[in-house]
C-alpha cells in the first residue's frame, strides 16, 4: 500500500499500488492534454532576440511542421511588407515564422554593418538557438528564407550550422556569401526575377557552386523587389513548395 496526500492538512490515506499507477497515468495524460491544447491554438508574440535583444514577431500555428526564420535585406526590417506576405502564406500552410531585426537601431545606423554578412549570420544562428530553447518549438525543423543582403547570410548560416533543414533565397545577393557557398548542405531555392539582369548573373554563378539539392527559379516579369503583378504570388507559391517539400516532410517522418 501506498500513502498519498489527502485534502485535510497532515492526514494520508492509503492508496493500491494499482491504483496509484492509475492515478499516475491519468495524471501524466492531463499534462499531455494540457500541452496539446497549446499546441492546437495559433499563437503571435512579440519577442526579444538574445543576446542584443533584437525584436521580432513570432507566429506559431496550430500544430506546427517546422519554423522558418525570415532576414531580411539592407534597408528593410522585420516589418518588410513582402516578407510578411510570405510568411502568411507559410503560417496556412502550418509552417511558424520568425521575422525579426538582424541590427539593433544604433547598428543599423552604421552602413557598414548591414553588409556585414558574417554577423548577419551570427544573429541568425543566435536566433536559430533561442527557438530550439523553447519548448513547444525546440523539436521542430527550421528553415531560413532570405531576400538581398539577407539571402547571404541565411546560405552562410546554413554553412555552419547543419540544423538548417531548407534555404530559399527571394531576389538575393548569394554571391555575397563567397566560399560559404561550398559548404552548403542544406537544400536551397534561388528565386529571381527575369528583368533582374544583374542580380540574376550573380545568382546563376552562385548555383553553379552550390553542391546541395538545388533549384534555380526564374520568375517572368519580376523585377528586383517583385512589384510587378502576381510575380510575389509566384514567389509565395515557390517558396511555400519548398519549405514544405523539406521541412513539412522532415516533420511527418
């Protein structure tokens, strides 16, 4: 026999240890249930990114198949209006997104440093260590979604880092990534536009030496910021195949 606590103050009763194991499991079962009822509601939060506290706008959608993690480009933010587009085609599609700042304000007032690829990558990969330290987030695979300078650093974190499961690029500048490039394992989209003749040279040379899964997109009509009716559509459309195809799967398996 077993003593468990009763409802008066000091006072015991006896309890099977049959039925102790029952009360253990129902037990366990209401904490289950508890945490898959988080789970099931979609949740936004407005975050600080350690170790600078660079904010951010975290959506985690119901039962979530992985995270990905926007950067940005040089001169834009977290409050990009194509990138929010994007990820809310990703939340339907159950996959959470984190958009955030990659400088602090001061930093950001210095040029240089919103071409400083390396620490652009750094923020990413400190953001990619926050989320794996959340609970209900630490399982689930992440992807890293850039635009110009930001493509850069995403294919840079994903030269170091092997928990980045899927990389798409939307007008990016991967050139700017140099020898990273090799070491690339994880699958990468290059998206660009047509009528971005420049960018669309760099990026052709960049997929020639990227050696991971790969793809080169090339969406008619787009200019570099895919203002150009229903060609961000088709990047949404591109982007959301792809981060599915990666993580989507990674996560039913």
């Amino acid at each position: 026999m077993l003593l468990w606590p009763a409802a008066g103050r000091g006072s015991r009763v006896q309890v099977s240890p049959a039925a102790a194991r029952c009360r253990a499991r129902r037990d366990r079962s209401w904490r289950s249930g508890m945490a898959e009822d988080r789970e099931a509601v979609d949740t936004v939060e407005t975050v600080r990114i350690p170790p600078v506290g660079l904010e951010g706008t975290l959506n985690r959608p119901a039962h979530a198949l992985g995270m990905v993690v926007f950067a940005h480009g040089s001169g834009s933010s977290r409050l990009s209006p194509r990138n929010r587009h994007v990820a809310a085609a990703l939340n339907e599609s159950r996959l959470g997104t984190l958009l955030f700042d990659l400088l602090t304000e001061e930093e950001s007032s210095d040029r240089a440093n919103v071409f400083d690829i390396p620490l652009l990558a750094e923020r990413l990969l400190a953001a990619m260590a926050w989320l794996k330290a959340r609970p209900a987030l630490g399982g689930l695979p992440v992807g890293l979604f850039g635009a110009s300078t930001g493509a850069a650093a995403a294919l840079v974190a994903a030269a170091r880092s092997r928990e980045v499961g899927a990389v798409v690029s939307r007008g990016g500048r991967p050139d700017l990534a140099g020898p990273a490039l090799e070491a690339v394992r994880a699958p990468t989209l290059l998206i660009v536009g047509s009528l971005d003749g420049r960018v669309l040279e760099l990026n052709r040379a960049a997929f020639a030496r990227l050696g991971c899964e790969k793809a080169l997109e090339i969406v008619p009509g787009a200019g570099h910021l895919f203002e150009e009716p229903g060609t961000l559509d088709a990047v949404v459309a591109l982007t959301r195949r792809w981060f599915m195809s990666h993580l989507g799967e990674r996560q039913v398996q």
